[in-house]
C-alpha cells in the first residue's frame, strides 16, 4: 500500500472510532464499516493500522474476558 493510501486507511479507521463514540469497536466491525468487509482486509490492513494508530496514542486496545474479538476506542 502506499503512504496515500495508508493516510487515507487511517482516517477512515479514526472516523468509524470517531462515529463509534465511547463504545468499544471489534477490529471486523471497524473494518466492515470502514467499507473493507472480507476478514482478509480486516487482518492484513486494518489490524496492523489500528495496532499502528495505538502504538501513536490514538487509538486504545481492548480485550474483554471471554471474548476473542479485540476492541478499539479513540485515546
């Protein structure tokens, strides 16, 4: 992917937490409404981009007891 589109991934994925609220979002929810809605989107380019956003402090992961799903919130 390039740099452009890795911008404009990003935006769309602070949009959906934006949208989201204070409401924890799956990783394939935020890839489905991020308009990528195939699993393999959400593990090879949403994933790293919101492990990416996190590690800059925009983003917080959530695990929740007995779920497998890792959440997200804006920071």
């Amino acid at each position: 992917m390039s740099k452009t589109a890795l911008v404009a991934l990003d935006d769309q994925i602070l949009a959906v937490l934006r949208d989201a609220g204070p409401v924890p979002t799956s990783t394939p929810e935020v890839a489905r409404l991020a308009g990528r809605p195939s699993a393999y989107d959400a593990s090879a380019h949403i994933y790293p981009r919101l492990a990416a956003l996190a590690r800059r402090g925009l983003v917080v992961r959530t695990r929740f007891e007995a779920r497998r799903d890792v959440f997200w919130t804006l920071a």
